[in-house]
C-alpha cells in the first residue's frame, strides 16, 4: 500500500496531499502519516465527504492514516 | 457536525467579546484586530514613532498565552521549524504592509463589516481575490517545505516573549510608550483585554479559527468548517451594533477607515494572498506560533517589522487614504509574492541550484 509522508507541512498541504491520491485512484487504499491534530482531523472530514474509509493509528506525536474505498 | 457547532458558538462569543471590549474603551469596530494590536505592539516598543499607535496590547497577550497552555493540556504542542522561515518572514512583512493599507486584518474587516463599515465589503471582494490567487499556487504545488520537529524548549520562547510583554505592560518603563491621544489610547482596562485574549486564545486554538483558511478551503475543497465560525460572528457583531445603535451604514466617517476603494480592495488581496500562502492569517500565526511552530512565531516577526516599516516610511494608510509610498508598497509586495509563489510551485519549472561564476557551495 502506498504510503504518502505529510509530515512537517502545513495546512491545507497535507489534505491536498490526500485529496490528490484519492482523485488519481478513484478506489483502492493507501495511507498518509501526519504529525498534527489539525492535518489528522482536515483529512478525517475529506475522506468521510469524499466517503472513503478512514483508520486513524496514532504513534508517538504521529498519525498513521489509512484511506480505503472499495 | 458537533464541530461546526462548536465553532459557530466560538464566533458567537468572540463576537458578543469583541463588542465588549469596545464598549469598554477599545477603538470602534476594532474589538479585535490581530493586525491592529501588532501594530500597536509595535509603536509601544518603539519601533515605530506614531505616538498615537502606541500601546502593548493585552488582547495579543492573552491570546498566545491562551493557546500556549490549552496546546499544552490537549497535548497538540510541538515544536517545530525548518520550513523555509526567512521567506516566511518577508511574506508575512509584505501581509501586514498590505492589511495596514486597508486597515484591517480579516477578523477587524469582519468586524467592520458587522459595524455597517461598506468599505470592508471591498476588501473582503478583495481578500477573496487575493486568496483565489493563492489557491491557484497551492493547486500548482506551491509548498514552503518540510518543517522538523525541533527540541521542545525551542517552541516556548515565543510565549515567554510574550509572558515580557505582559511585564512591560504592568511596570511601564520610561522605554516603553504609551499613546495619550489616538486609537493607542483608546483600550478596554487591562484585565479585562487580558481575559477576553486568553478566552480567544482558548477558541482559535481548539478551532483552528482562520478566515483566510475559511475562504480557502471553501474553494480547495467544499469544506465549510472555519467559515461557520466567522457567519456568527459577522450576524452576533451585527446584530450586537444594531442593538447598542453603534451601527453606522455607509462608505464615508467610517471609524479608523478610509474609503480609497482601489487600495481597500489591493491592500486585503495582498494580503489574502501572502496569508494563503504561509497557511493563515495573522490570527493563525500567533495562535500555531504558541503550539510551538518556531516557523509562525517568525512569520509574527514579521508581521511586526511590517508594522514597523509601514509607520517609519508612510506606507500606511490614514483616515484620510492611502499615501504614494504605501501604494508603491503594495505593489513591489505583489511583485515579490509573486516571485516567492512562481519559485516555491513544484509544477512551473525553476532551474534549482544555479551557482554563481561556477563556485559551489558559499
């Protein structure tokens, strides 16, 4: 699965990221790490209108993200 | 959903705080003013001579000591930097040059707006187009860059600096100056500022309360969230007016404006468009600088040498409209965002790495 690193960027960069890949697959999964709460939540409300799928693992200071649409 | 309610009552209660304060001696329709109250910062350091901008602003104290600790509780702060943070420092100078020409950050043209002040109408025609323009940027692939996280102290110099502030504000030292006429001299008692900031500082830093951020999402994304929040202030501040007859409908004797609608329009774009750009407005800054984004705290710098700048060489405007110098200002900002927007776009190719009579390194 392809994981995209939004680590260390500000919004909305992190949700642009997200949005990118959920427009080029169409369906499919793959996962974002971020490192803030703001970038965590942005790209929970995108997948949820965009109705994806969304898991949020946290570790440490970060967020593992993983998107899926069948 | 629960979201969106909670920051349309944060809209609601800044609002009903910012009437408040100006019931209590603040200037009118400025309540709040992020770009203002720097401004003011500014002069009460002395770096800037305009002995009626002159005061250490509470409100700005409050606010970053308010999303300092809430950060902390929540455990959302981190220190962070390494994202291009001088060229951070020169949008943000030429972000408050502009929002200086219309007098005014968002949150005082909403204010203004609410107040019946129509020249603010122009501006935020203005900021909208200011920060089109930047999305069409971050659409392209405009990016400033990876910030790392840095060691934990480092993020709280900028409240402690402010924690100085609070001191210099109480012991007023000869140094320090304090306006005796003017919008400097008009200011809510102390304790009062003072805890309507730290309230602020409190809301923006749980909603991430940023119109520039509001308007831009709505465009990147249909998202709606931060733009809830500035609806209720704008309808709570407005009824608020209607209600205390301080409602004043019109273009001309609009309290600390000036109705020039060209350089209202210019002054927010460029400044929308800079705001875009380093990721929120001036209100943004200060409340991601006291989470501990070192990268924020020098955008605020900025926004402060703006100021400074913007007094010491006549680029701001007055009541009476903007001078030759500052549209001059407004303009060279334009240029040099556009130059830092077309050089930072991944998607427009820039031959990187050039080096100068063919030596590396320095």
């Amino acid at each position: 699965m392809e994981v995209r690193d939004a680590r260390g960027l500000l919004c909305p960069e992190p949700v642009l990221i997200a949005k990118r890949e959920i427009e080029q697959l169409g369906r499919g999964a793959f996962q974002v790490i971020v490192d803030t709460v703001a970038a965590r939540d942005n790209i929970t409300r995108l997948a949820k209108s965009k109705k994806w799928e969304i898991t949020v693992e946290p570790s440490g200071d970060e967020f593992l993200l993983t998107l899926k649409k069948a | 959903m629960k979201k969106n309610v909670f920051i349309a009552v944060a809209g609601a209660v800044i609002a009903v705080m910012a009437l408040a304060l100006v019931k209590l001696g603040n200037p009118p329709n400025m309540g709040f003013c992020i770009a203002c109250f720097l401004r003011d910062i500014t002069g009460g350091l002395g770096l800037h001579r305009v002995n009626t901008l002159q005061y250490i602003r509470p409100e700005i104290i409050g606010l970053v000591l308010g999303a300092f600790a809430t950060s902390l509780f929540t455990r959302e702060y981190r220190s962070l930097g390494g994202s291009n943070s001088f060229t951070r420092f020169i949008l943000a100078f030429f972000v408050m040059i502009g929002m200086m020409v219309f007098l005014g950050c968002p949150l005082r043209m909403v204010l203004r707006i609410a107040g019946g002040d129509l020249n603010a109408i122009v501006a935020l025609v203005g900021l909208v187009a200011g920060v089109l323009l930047g999305v069409a940027f971050l659409r392209k692939g405009f990016s400033l860059g990876r910030a790392i996280p840095q060691n934990r102290t480092n993020g709280y110099i900028f409240p402690l600096l402010f924690v100085a502030m609070l001191v210099l504000l109480l012991a007023r030292p000869a140094y320090i100056f304090f306006s005796e006429q003017g919008p400097g001299s008009m200011h809510a008692p102390i304790i009062a500022a003072l805890v309507a900031g730290l309230i602020m500082g409190i809301l923006a830093q749980r909603t991430r309360f940023c119109f520039v951020g509001g308007i831009r999402d709505s465009i990147l994304f249909g998202e709606f969230y931060l733009l809830y929040g500035f609806l209720t202030l704008l309808v709570v501040a407005l009824i608020g007016n209607l209600v205390l007859g301080s409602f004043n409908l019109g273009f001309v004797n609009q309290p600390i404006a000036h109705n020039d609608g060209v350089w209202n329009f210019l002054g927010m774009a460029l400044g929308g468009f800079g705001s875009v750009l380093l990721g929120g407005c001036p209100l943004r800054q200060l409340v991601s600088a006291s989470e501990g984004n070192t990268d924020s705290a020098l955008t605020v710098l900025g926004l402060i040498a703006g100021a400074a700048f913007a007094h010491n060489f006549g680029l701001a405007a007055s009541t009476k409209g903007v001078a030759v110098n500052g549209q001059i200002a407004v303009i060279i900002g334009f240029a040099i965002i556009l130059l830092i927007a077309f050089l930072n776009t991944k998607g427009i190719p820039v031959r990187q790495g050039v080096s100068a009579g063919g030596s590396k390194g320095c």
